[in-house]
C-alpha cells in the first residue's frame, strides 16, 4: 500500500486494523506518527460523545414537542379566523359599497327618455315619414300590442336602443313643436318615475302591462290628454 492509500483509508477510518493497512502504519516513523495522532484524537472525539442523557429529558424533549405543535395549531386557527372575519368584512363593504353605486348610478325611466330626445332630435326633428297605422303596428308586434286607431299626427316610428334593450320609439305631431313617445319593456333595473323634465322639455310615465309608456314634449306643451289618448287606443296582447 502506497503512502497515499494509507492516507486516504486513515482519515476515513482511523480505527482499521487490517493487515495491509497496519504494515503501511508501522513501515516508516512519519506514517506511525500520523496513525498515532489520529488514535490519540478519535479517542478523545469519542470521550466528548461520551454524555450522558439527563433523566426526563425525552419525556421533557415530547412535552416540549406537544406545546410547540398546540401553539402552531393555535396560530393556524387564529390566521384561519382572522381571514375568516376579513373575509366577511370584505363582502359585506363590497356589498354595501355596491347598493350604494346601484343606487347612484341606476337612472329612472324619465332622464333616459330626455337624453334619447336630445341625442336623436337633429334626425327626428326633420323626420317627416308619415306612416300609416299598419305601419306603426307592424313596429309594435315586437312588443306584443297595436293601436287601435292612429295615435296622432305620425312623423316617424322605430326602433331604438333604450338603456341596453329594444323599445318603440314615435314621434307625433303636438301643438307646441314634436311629442316623442317610447314604450319601453320592463326589466330594464330602471327607476320607475311619474313625471319629469328640465328647463326645456317635460315627459309623462304611464305603467302598462309588462311595459311602460313615456312621452316627452316641449315644457309649454299639455301633455296629459296626449298621454290619455295614446293609453286609450293601445292594445296589448302579451
């Protein structure tokens, strides 16, 4: 066994006693004087390793075990309840914070029929079609209903968009300038209002079944007989 070898194997295991590897300990002064160095101090690695275990020290070493695991325990309940708790915080301002922006966003029926007059009257206010009554019934099939007799002087009927959904959009003769009349289907989440207006114009609501009624004319104009007339001569089939 070369010197190297001997090396090796003796920080390996200081403790072999094979025949080779004794012969390669013994065959110079440096090599004895090495192997004797590492008995002298795995001797004393092992004295120190040599401790006895106080007495109790295991069942001490589980009961210690046993609080650390309650404390973590306790900690995971505690940070499940607290996300819990805000949890339900959360939802609860998400919920309130969303009926107020409901209630503050959601329009009523009149104010959308002011902005649709105002967006359309450049087109509506030159309009001058003059359709006949088949012609405006034929728009409101869509809607389940019909007039009996014309509802005025009629200058144009269509359909519009009204607040995301189809409705009945007419426009008839009144003594103060155009009367624009919508019906408009219900569940469109709208606030339900009777009357409205602003500095220029004015409108009626009229509730019908499964739908509504609103007309919009100039503020000098009278529109509660209007309104009377066109409820009278509406029919609804649906």
């Amino acid at each position: 066994m070369d010197e190297l070898e001997f090396r090796r194997q003796l920080l390996a295991n200081p403790r072999e006693r094979e025949s080779e590897f004794m012969a390669a300990a013994n065959e110079n002064s440096s090599n004895r004087k090495l192997f004797d160095e590492m008995q002298s101090f795995e001797s004393k690695l092992e004295s120190a390793l040599k401790v006895d275990v106080p007495e109790g020290m295991a069942e001490r070493l589980i009961l210690r075990q046993s609080f650390d695991t309650g404390r973590s325990q306790y900690k995971r309940k505690a940070r499940l309840h607290l996300a819990l708790a805000a949890s339900v915080a959360f939802a609860l301002g998400l919920s309130f914070n969303s009926g107020l922006l409901s209630k503050f966003q959601q329009p009523d029926i009149g104010s959308v029929a002011l902005a649709h007059v105002y967006e359309e009257m450049p087109y509506t206010s030159q309009a001058n079609e003059h359709p006949n009554l088949a012609m405006v019934n034929a728009k409101l099939a869509r809607y389940g209903a019909s007039f009996d007799s014309m509802p005025g002087q009629v200058k144009y009927v269509n359909h519009c968009s009204y607040h995301g959904g189809p409705a009945l959009h007419m426009v008839i003769d009144g003594k103060m300038g155009d009367i624009n009349v919508f019906v408009v289907p219900d569940g469109r989440g709208l606030k339900p209002s009777q009357s409205f207006g602003d500095k220029r114009m004015h409108g009626l609501v009229q509730t019908l079944q499964n739908a509504s009624m609103v007309i919009v004319g100039d503020r000098m104009e009278t529109l509660e007989p209007t309104l009377q007339s066109l409820s009278k001569n509406f029919v609804q089939s649906i």
